[in-house]
C-alpha cells in the first residue's frame, strides 16, 4: 500500500538525516508549506514537488509514492457499419482478401 504524502516526507528527511525546517532551508520552500504538507496532507503546488524531488534526487511520482495502475481494460472503440453495393466478383474478390489477411493476422 501507498505512504501518504506526509508519510513519505518525514521517511525521506529521516533518511537524509534533516528535519522539516532544515529541509525548507535547504530547499527554499517557505517552512509554512513545508509544515502544512506535513499536518494536513494538503495538495502541493507543481513547483513545490519539483524542488524537494530535486533535492531528494528522485522523480516526483517516487516523492509522492506514485504507482502507475495499468489499464483493466482497452479504450473503447467506437464501430461504425457501412453498406456497400458489390458486383459477385466484386464481392468474391473481397471475400478471397479477407480470408487472405485473417490467414496472415492468425499466422502473424
């Protein structure tokens, strides 16, 4: 399971031996934020995340514990019919390319 946010913060200064003020300073995030970030786990600004992954010298998806879920299904795709008038040979013609490209598409 995911860290919370002030979770990961307070395990990423303890590993880099600093407190919260100490990272503010080092980072020149005003230590407001940097408190509030970690007592109410509230939304930080883009360029706030981009510094202190910087300083940490990780991507910002590991600051926040981020984990890509992969898709449980493909996009939809929307199908449309069409009808077409063909001659026999026109449609047998067809019929034999159809066949032709399923053969590869099975083989392939």
């Amino acid at each position: 399971m995911a860290q919370s946010f002030p979770e990961r913060l307070l395990e990423l200064c303890r590993a880099d031996y600093i407190t919260p003020t100490k990272l503010a300073t080092l980072t020149g995030i005003p230590q407001a934020t940097i408190s509030n970030l970690i007592r109410t786990d509230a939304d930080a600004r883009k360029s706030t995340l981009v510094a202190l992954a910087d300083y940490f010298g990780i991507s910002v998806d590991e600051l926040i514990d981020h984990q890509v879920k992969p898709r449980e299904k493909p996009l939809a795709v929307k199908q449309q019919s069409v009808t077409i008038t063909l001659s026999p040979e026109e449609g047998a013609e067809l019929k034999k390319m159809l066949e032709e490209r399923m053969v590869k598409q099975d083989v392939g």
